[in-house]
C-alpha cells in the first residue's frame, strides 16, 4: 500500500509541472536527482572495487593502476590551486570519447547507409511471388530523396548554369524529403513521450487506492493555491 501511495503521489507530482512550478514538482525533481545520484555511486563503486582495486590487491593485474590514478584527478576539480590535474582526465576522457564515436559514426551512419542505398534493386522480383510493386516504389522513392537531399548540400555549380539548375530543382526534393524525416523524428518523439506518460497512469489506475492519492494531491494543490491567489501583491 505504501509502494501504490508513493508512486501515485510522485508520478502526479512529477506531472504537475505541466500546470505549473510548484513545490510538489520539486520535491519529485530533487528525490529523483538524489536516488540517481546515489545510485549512481554505488554502482559506480561496485564496479571500480571489483573491476581495478581487487585486481590490484590480489595482484592479478597491476596496470589498473594507472586508470586509477587518472581517475583520481578528477578529485582536483574541488581545488582551485591544482585545478589544472582536473583538466589531464578531462582531456583523455573528451579525446578517447570523440574517436571512438566518429569511428562508430562513419562506420553505422556513412559507410552502411551508402552501401545499403546502392545496393537498391531498381526492380524487386520475389522468387515466389514475382514482381512486388511497393517494394521497388519504395526503392525508387529512396534512391531519389536522397539524390535529392545530396544535391541540396552542393553549392560547386553556380545557378546560372543549366546542370546547376537542375541541381537546385532536386535541392528542393531533398529540402522535402529532410521536412518529412525532421517531422517523423518530432512526432516519433512525441509518441514515446505520450507511451511513457499513458504507462504511467495505467499503472496508477491498476489499483483503486490510487485514486485516493491522486484526490488528496489535486485537493492540497487547489489548496494552496487558492491561498496564494489571496494573498495581496
């Protein structure tokens, strides 16, 4: 009972914000920091202790020392004289991070996504089935949205010549078709966003006890603020 109270009184705390800011909205803002906080450190010690430091001791694998030591340059944040260890980390966290996501970007978003594109059928015929018209429309309409939308980014022609024209009338194709990805991305958005908020209130109404919290939130937020709607300027 006391799991359904406090779960109905922080999700609709947590969503009053959409009303207004107000100390129940806080309140749920601050809890949830805090309980990721400190979870965050736990699991975070959990694995620095099992994964370096007993390694260390047991003499397993001493080169964990060095991460150690590197990590533990992040305590200089605190300082303003020896500030500048805090930067060392810092630097190596920043550098090894952005390698390793354009290696993983140019490899899943460029090279994969080219690949995939060019090897197209312009004609899709199933074994068993023959010919699939929807299949090779959708190929089709592919291949030129993004012949379209390369040519919106190419700027080497200059307008007044005709193949230049012609790259700015399919520029306008791939202006379309990035409106189209842009606002399917929004709404996709949105969706979850609305999934996660019908999930939430699903749960809350599984069990009638939570009415009860939600009549007593609604009750102490018109409450208050029927008293600060009273009080003079």
């Amino acid at each position: 009972m006391l799991g359904i109270y406090a779960y109905a009184l922080f999700a609709l705390a947590a969503y009053s914000f959409t009303y207004r800011d107000n100390v129940f909205f806080k309140l749920a803002e601050h809890t949830y920091l805090a309980v990721a906080i400190g979870y965050t450190a736990a699991v975070g010690y959990g694995y620095i202790r099992f994964t370096a430091v007993e390694p260390i001791i047991t003499g397993k694998n001493m080169l964990w020392i060095i991460p150690l030591v590197v990590g533990f340059l992040f305590v200089f944040f605190f300082s303003k004289k020896y500030f500048w260890l805090y930067r060392f980390p810092i630097a190596m966290i920043t550098g090894s991070g952005m390698g390793l996501a354009m290696s993983g970007t140019i490899s899943a978003q460029f090279l994969a996504q080219i690949t995939a594109t060019i090897g197209l059928p312009l004609v899709v015929v199933h074994p068993k089935l023959g010919f699939q018209a929807m299949d090779t429309l959708n190929n089709w309409l592919i291949i030129i949205m993004v012949i379209g939308t390369l040519a919106y980014f190419f700027f080497s022609l200059g307008p007044e010549t005709g193949l230049g024209k012609a790259t700015s009338k399919a520029g306008l194709i791939g202006r379309w078709t990035m409106m189209i990805a842009f606002g399917s991305a929004f709404g996709n958005t949105v969706m979850t966003r609305m999934n996660l908020f019908i999930g939430v209130y699903k749960n809350l109404l599984r069990d009638y006890t939570s009415f009860i919290g939600l009549a007593v939130l609604i009750l102490v937020v018109a409450t208050l603020q029927g008293r600060r709607e009273k009080k003079p300027e």
